[in-house]
C-alpha cells in the first residue's frame, strides 16, 4: 500500500532531478529508484512554526508525509534537540535530517565512487545514503559512523530490512574508524569548521573526500578534496549546501533578536552606507572565509553582521549603518568585498582549499583560482594575506 502511495511521488521527483541535470550518471539513477527515501524516514519528523518545530506523524496524513518526504529541494527533520525534546515532541533545534534529493546526489556526483573502492560516511542518520553507497560500491565496502545511539539503531533496523550489511558503527565521526582505514572516499554527511586530522590520516594517497564547510552560523560551501602525499588534501569548493554540525564543531546558536535586545542601544548609528548591493551567495561565501566565524544575516532592511562571540555587530541598514563594539567590521567587511571585486566577482566555485595536517591537527587555506592568490583572513587585527 505504502509504494502504491509513494512510487507516483518518487517518479515524479525522479522526473524533476533528470531535467534539473542531478541524476546524469547512471548508477545515480539506478541507486536512487532502488532506494525508496520513505523507506528511510522514520514515521514522526518535524515541521517548523516560527522559532519552534513541532512532530508530525505519518499516519495522521499519509500524503503529506510522502510530500514532505520526496521534495526535491528541502531536508525533512527527522530529530530535534538530539532527541531530548519536550513532552509535546517539539523542539527548538533540529539535530539530525535526511538531506533533500538535490543535495544528496550533489554530494555522491561529487564523490564519485567506484565500483569496489572503500568508503567511509560520517553520520549515518537515517541510513539513506548508506544504502545508495551501498548499491555502488558494495556493503562489504561501506563503513558508516554515527553518534547518536538511537539514530544509529534506527539506521540500522532500516538497512538489514533492505537487505544492506555495511558496517555500521556507533562513535564519534571526528575519530573515522580506524579499523577499516586506509579509505578511497570519505563523505561527510555534517559540517565541520576544520577537517577533523583523523580523516587526512585515513584516507588513501589519492584517495578524495566531500565534506560540508561550516565557516559561520550560517554553514555553505561543500569542499571536494583530493589526498596528495601524508600531509595534504588540496580542492575546490563544488556547492553551497547547507548541513547540521557535527557535534564536536558545534557553536552556540546564533539568535539575533537576542543579541539585539542585548545590546542594540549601544549601537553607533552613522549615515554612511556599507556596500552591500551586490552580495549575493558567491559574496557570502567569500565573506565567510575573509572573516572566520563571522555570520551575515540578511534582514528586510539590510544586513546584520555579527561576531562568533557576539561582542561585536555591524547592521546595515536603509538609514546607514548602525555598529557595535571593538571589532572594526566595517573595515574587514569592506577590504573582503574589495579583494572580491578587484577579481570580478569570482563564484564560489572559483575557489579551492588547501587542509595540511602538522602536528597532529590541520589547516585549512581557501584561495581563489589558485594557491598564489589565497583569500585574505581578518580576525579583528592585522590581515593576513
């Protein structure tokens, strides 16, 4: 009964991907037909009303379910508040999702397994993407980690009932999974501020890893690696898609009418207007890589720009710009975007990343074009170039 329901809307997404140019290889679209994403969803996810998420169940709307369930563009939460959510079942933070369709086949195009190569997924969630992985290179190939213990449960029961035996293993992701290394693709199904260093180790020479970057509250930029020597992992940035954190990187939720009630009295308003016109997504993320830990925000009237530890803020506004606090953003903000422009407005995907692993832990170095022209980074003194 469920596939009578459900098989229409999977066609019909399938449909739209293949004119949106998402499932061109085919083993993509092979994998994506024999994996049914309702099979991976679990019967309750939530729906957001204002700040807050609330449960809905399957069973109370069977349809609407699949609809949410089969968007091609939108991530259907599948856990709030890492499962501690209130009696009601709603939540303030979601915590673990299935990616929309889009992002998914994204990240796996970007991958690119082959046939036989090993493969290691951090955050298995709903088991999803471990099943298509699965279809590709082979279950006795794909090693899964995951930190929450009921979602790993989950995932689970839902494999072995699809028939599908990776191995699956319940532990922090940052750590990889040593047992099985070395691994010819790493994929990482959460964002991460800098490559954990355990992944640089256990991947193979040549070996490539997809991984979300999370710059800011606001996490873009999916970074497409290739391992060169012991060392070093050298890409280019191949999307703009946007994951949960994993739990080791997690920062402080960015909540701006708080920090405006906090502190917006003591805001410096001058006319002088912030040239803000012409950033778009491309913009953001050379934003967010000129100013670590710095999250724009854009707001019916502007912008609102703020610091990781919420100390300093700039808001531009129709009026001019309204600042707070030591920080001299206006400044970095301005020197980023002219850095930016002095290039022709480079599109995110004209820039690479460099992650070298010292001393047991990596860096990381974004550049545009090439790794002569790295981006400037300001923190609030000097620019390093």
């Amino acid at each position: 009964m469920a596939d009578d329901l459900y098989g229409p809307l999977l066609e019909q997404l399938t449909e739209l991907l293949k004119e949106r140019g998402l499932l061109t290889d085919s083993w993509l679209s092979e994998a994506f037909a024999k994996v049914p994403r309702h099979h991976y969803v679990p019967d309750r996810i939530w729906i957001r009303n204002g700040e807050w998420w609330y449960p809905t169940q399957r069973q109370a709307d069977p349809r609407a379910w699949g609809e949410l369930v089969y968007h091609p563009t939108e991530a259907v939460v599948t856990q709030v508040d890492d499962g501690q959510e209130a009696a009601d079942g709603s939540g303030l933070v979601p915590t673990s999702s299935i990616s929309s369709s889009g992002a998914v086949l994204n990240m796996l195009r970007s991958l690119d397994p082959q046939p036989g190569q090993r493969v290691l997924e951090i955050g298995t969630g709903t088991g999803y993407n471990a099943a298509l992985l699965c279809e590709r290179v082979g279950d006795q190939n794909v090693v899964s980690v995951e930190i929450d213990p009921a979602l790993a449960a989950g995932a689970r029961e839902r494999l072995i009932a699809a028939g599908y035996t990776p191995t699956l293993v319940t532990g922090d992701g940052e750590l990889g999974y040593s047992d099985r290394a070395p691994y010819d693709r790493i994929i990482a199904t959460a964002s991460v501020r800098h490559v954990p260093p355990a992944w640089l180790r256990q991947i193979a020479d040549g070996g490539e890893l997809v991984v979300p970057w999370l710059p800011n509250d606001r996490a873009l930029g999916l970074m497409w690696l290739r391992k060169r020597g012991p060392h070093q992992a050298r890409g280019y940035i191949h999307g703009l898609e946007t994951f949960m954190a994993v739990r080791g990187q997690r920062s402080e939720r960015l909540d701006v009418p708080a920090v405006w009630r906090a502190t917006g009295d003591q805001g410096v308003t001058t006319s002088e207007h912030l040239d803000l016109a012409d950033v778009d997504g491309h913009a953001e993320f050379l934003l967010a890589a000129a100013l670590p830990g710095v999250t724009c925000v854009r707001q019916d009237d502007g912008w609102f720009i703020v610091t990781a530890d919420r100390n300093s803020w700039v808001r531009a506004h129709r009026e001019g710009t309204t600042s707070f606090g030591e920080r001299d953003l206006v400044r970095e903000i301005t020197a980023a975007l002219s850095w930016w422009r002095q290039r022709n407005r480079p599109r995110y995907h004209d820039f690479g990343v460099t992650i070298t692993l010292s001393d047991g832990q990596s860096t990381q170095v974004i550049w545009h074009d090439h790794e002569d022209d790295p981006v400037p980074v300001y923190t609030g003194g000097a620019s390093s170039p």
